[in-house]
C-alpha cells in the first residue's frame, strides 16, 4: 500500500495526465500538494520504482503506468460530478419512447458517447437466458413458413423457414398448439436442446421439420444478440494518442474484430463497472487501450452490454459517473412503470 503523500502525488499525476496529455512534471504539482519540489520529486522517483509511474524518454515529466491506473481506479478515484446540463441531456434521451428493450441500449450508446466524446460500443442482450413470451407460426405456401418470436425484453423477430417437404395446413396448427403450450415461456437454451426429441413424438411432422425450426429461431435470434452498435469512432481520432499510426491502425482492427469486442463485453459481472486497461485485455490489439464495460439489467432482464474504449489516458472519473448515472435511471424509469 502507497502512503499518504504518494497516494496524492500518484492522484494529481493521474488527473493532471488525463487533463494535459503532458508528463507531468514535479513543480506542476508544488502548488497543488503544498510541498517542495524536490520531496516531490523524491516520491516521483520512488513511485517510478514501485511501478505506478513510466518516465518517457523525450520528457523530465511522468506519466501513470499500466499499474498506476489501476491503482487509481481501484484506490483513488473519485467519481466526477455531472454538470445539471449533462444531466438534463440524459435526461431528455432516456425519456424517448421505444418499442422494444434492446433500443434503449442504442439510445445509452449514443447518450454516452456525446457526453465522454469516447467511442461506445454495445452488444445485443444475451438471448440464450430469456424466455420466449410468443410464438406463432403461418404457412406461406407449401413449403415455407413464417415464424414470428416474441421474448419478454420486447425482442421480435421474424423467421422464413423453407422446408424439403410439404407442409400442411394441419401440421401448422399444430405447430402452432404444441409451441404455445409446452414451450411458451422456456427460455432459448431449454428450447435447443431437450424438447426436440418431446416434440417429435408430439407432433406429426417429422424431427426433420423441428430441428429446422429449432435452427431458424436459435439462429435468428442468436444474430440478435451479437448485434454491435459503435458511436463516435470519429471522436477518437481527436485524441493526440491517435496521432500515432501505429495506435490509429490497431484501434480500427480492434472495432474491426467483431468476436473479439464482443468477447470483451461479455466478459464482465453482471451490475458491474469493469475496468480493463492495456495488457489485462490479453489481446496485442488492445495493449494500448482502456475498456469501461457495463451490463445493463432492468429487473431481470438483460439489455445489452455497453463498453467505452478509449487510450489508457481515459477520464475514468467521467466515464463511471455517466454510466452510474444512466443505469441509476433507467432502473428508476423502469420500476416507476
């Protein structure tokens, strides 16, 4: 554990860093800490020797470690205050009327993106753990159907499935009975695995016709959930760390990559704030950026997963504050309902 005063000095190197984009030097710091120059100094240099701070090769300043933002995240961090006119903005954007769950996640995106004016990127919620509220099927000719799946965040899909054989009339009402009787509320994991030999031996139609079934709606609702929504690429590229083709090219690789973004945003607590910085991201992609992530749940529903992907040199104080901020009021909004 860090004392007192190197507790301070790391803090205003961190905060100052986010602010500058400058090493910061220990008589920047004098006024702000009440000490000399030379003490700071002293723990500057100890500080470097612990591994919170790196000192660039081009610069008598420091700059924070990968190990210095962590520690101040975990330690020292502050959450920063949203400004009434931020708070209002939220305000007004959540306030929109959707038609289904999963837009509120597209709306929070956007919302955060131009208040922290980081890139945001968000993931569909995980399908596979919701149940299915409804679902109906209707003959579109003789081999054709369509399947129209309700679940209960509001997702609704439509699935054409086109068969080998023919498909009677009588074989789609019942169909339509069986699935609504015995499978209406069972999630999408239950319905892909252990019903299909229960609703071979239920239904005339042949398991061929159900597995096919069973494909087409894991399938379409599957492509749901690995929906991703980017906003504010553009912002990014504002940033001076961006100047440098290097970290510009591997940060349009790493949005690029679709499985591995996704793979991170799935990757944290539910209900938490997960920090990621640099090397914890395990992918040479990423080693120059920070990931915030945040699954978002109302009640118990899942509506996506939001991530903001930044340099290391992120405003964690911001980024926090307006992800709190925004879960705390779409849970308010949705237990007022």
């Amino acid at each position: 554990m860090l004392d007192d005063r190197k507790r301070k000095i790391l803090q205003a190197i961190v905060e100052e860093y986010i602010e500058s984009a400058e090493p910061v030097s220990s008589g920047s710091l004098v006024k702000a800490l009440n000490c000399s120059s030379a003490t700071i100094r002293n723990e500057m240099a100890e500080l470097e020797q612990e591994g919170y701070l790196d000192k660039p090769h081009t610069s008598a300043g420091r700059i924070p470690s990968q190990q210095g933002y962590r520690y101040y995240i975990d330690e020292l961090l502050t959450e920063d205050k949203l400004t009434l006119r931020e708070i209002t903005y939220i305000k007004e954007k959540l306030e929109t009327k959707v038609n289904e769950l999963e837009d509120l996640t597209k709306i929070a995106t956007t919302t955060i993106s131009e208040i922290t004016h980081y890139t945001t990127i968000a993931i569909g919620p995980k399908v596979e753990k919701h149940m299915i509220t409804e679902l109906k099927f209707v003959s579109l000719g003789t081999n054709v159907m369509m399947a129209i799946i309700v679940t209960e965040s509001g997702i609704i899909r439509e699935a054409i499935i086109k068969f080998d054989e023919e498909i009677t009339e009588e074989q789609v009402r019942n169909l339509n009975y069986i699935f609504a009787n015995k499978l209406v509320g069972k999630s999408i994991e239950e319905i892909d695995g252990s019903f299909e030999e229960y609703l071979g031996t239920e239904l005339k139609a042949g398991i061929k016709v159900i597995r096919k079934i069973i494909d087409e709606i894991n399938k379409v609702l599957k492509t749901t959930s690995n929906n991703i929504y980017l906003e504010g690429t553009n912002k990014s590229f504002d940033l001076p760390e961006f100047k440098k083709t290097e970290i510009a090219k591997d940060f349009m690789n790493a949005l690029d990559a679709k499985d591995l973004v996704a793979d991170v945003l799935n990757t944290g607590i539910a209900e938490d704030i997960n920090v990621y910085i640099g090397d914890e991201l395990e992918d040479e992609k990423l080693k120059n950026f920070s990931i915030v992530t945040f699954n978002h749940l109302l009640g118990d529903k899942d509506i996506g997963t939001i991530g903001i992907i930044g340099p290391k040199r992120m405003d964690y104080a911001k980024v926090i504050s307006v992800m709190k901020y925004i879960s705390k009021k779409l849970k308010d909004d949705f237990n007022d309902k």
